[in-house]
C-alpha cells in the first residue's frame, strides 16, 4: 500500500515533471506511471468479462490520484499517455464529474488520445460520457444537465464530427425534458437534427411538440 508520504511525494515530482516538461513528460514519477499503466493494461488483456475489466480499472485508478493532481495542477501541456489513458479509464467506470477536469486538460493542451484510439479526446469525452449517463431508452436524469453543460462548455469551439456532438445535444434535449424545460428540450433535438439526421430526434420532437400543443389546448380550455 503506498503511504500518504509517497503519495505527497509523488504529486510534487509529478508536479515538477509537467511544469518543466516540453514536447512528452518526463522524469521519474511519470516513469514509474507509465510502467504501473503497462503492467495493469498487460492484466486487463487478461480479463475477458467487460465489467470485471471496468471493475478492476476502478480498483486501480485511486493508485494514480496523486500523480494526476500533480500534472493538473501544474502541467503545461507535454505529451502524457498516463493522463489520457486514465481519463478513459476514469469515463470507462462512470465516473464523469471526476472525467471532466481531467478531459478539459487533455483537450486545452490538444494532447493525442489514447494509443489505438482514432477519436479525439473532446469526442471520447462527448460520447463516452453520454453512454454512461444515458441509458438504452434515451433517458436521461434532470439531475445530470450541470454535468453535460460543463461537457459542452468543455468542447465548445473544438473540431468535433457532427453525429459526435449531436449525441450531446440530444442527451442535453432529453435531460431538459427530464426536467421540464420543453422548450429547452426542443432547441436541443432541432441542433442535434441539424448536425445529424438520423440521431434519434425526430420522433422525440414530434412527440414532445404533440404533448406540448395537448397542455396548450387543455389550458386554453
């Protein structure tokens, strides 16, 4: 078990090895996370169960805290397979608002995505995201707005394909829905629909414009 004076200590080398870092991290904490990261990747190609392999990337994950706050706290910006590695990871168990610090670095910086991964990270943030706050019907918590607003404040300006960012949006649409904001909700299906036509949208806008003009009629009666 590592002790909190080697977690401390850790973070400050960490912290030391970004701020001075150009071009990749370098230095003896970002070494020993990167040999950490091979090993516990080379035991997860062992593990054939998705969810055992999510539930051992959250066993894992706590062990390189100290490293990550360190490089958040004061990275500049180098070249870092551990911290986009972990911001999958971290999108891979769920948890998002504990992503999103971590993806707004990796997205700042423009630091490339995870080895084998032909998204960019704001599109793995968008839609790995997404998954995980929506589930297979297109339901979506009111509670979780805050969360896809930072998401889309996150990504907004950055080069992102169409059907990527209409998932966002229609989870935003479904999300305000949850909560009440109809108009709200159909703003966000009318950008989805204009990004990408065939996002799911259409039927969830007529039937909430139905609803809509059904609360008007009753109201007016």
């Amino acid at each position: 078990m590592t002790t909190p004076a080697r977690r401390h200590y850790m973070k400050v080398t960490a912290a030391e090895a970004a701020a001075a870092s150009e071009g990749g991290m370098q230095g003896e904490a970002y070494e020993q996370h990167l040999m950490m990261l091979h090993r516990d990747k080379a035991e997860l190609h062992t593990i054939r169960s998705i969810q055992d392999k999510i539930a051992r990337k959250a066993e894992r994950l706590p062990h390189y805290q100290s490293y990550l706050q360190g490089v958040l706290e004061n990275g500049q910006g180098a070249s870092d397979q551990v911290l986009v590695t972990l911001l999958l990871w971290t999108l891979d168990v769920g948890d998002i608002a504990a992503a999103l610090p971590i993806a707004e670095y990796a997205i700042r910086y423009g630091l490339a995505a995870p080895d084998a991964h032909q998204r960019t990270n704001a599109e793995i943030l968008v839609e790995e995201a997404v998954a995980s706050l929506m589930d297979g019907d297109d339901n979506i918590d009111a509670d979780n707005l805050p969360l896809l607003e930072e998401i889309a404040r996150i990504v907004e300006g950055r080069d992102i394909v169409d059907p990527v960012r209409a998932k966002l949006h229609k989870a935003m649409g479904r999300a305000c829905e949850a909560g009440g904001h109809d108009q709200d909700a159909l703003d966000h299906y009318a950008k989805a629909l204009a990004l990408h036509d065939k996002c799911g949208c259409k039927r969830l806008r007529n039937e909430l414009e139905r609803r809509m003009k059904k609360n008007s009629d009753q109201s007016d009666g």
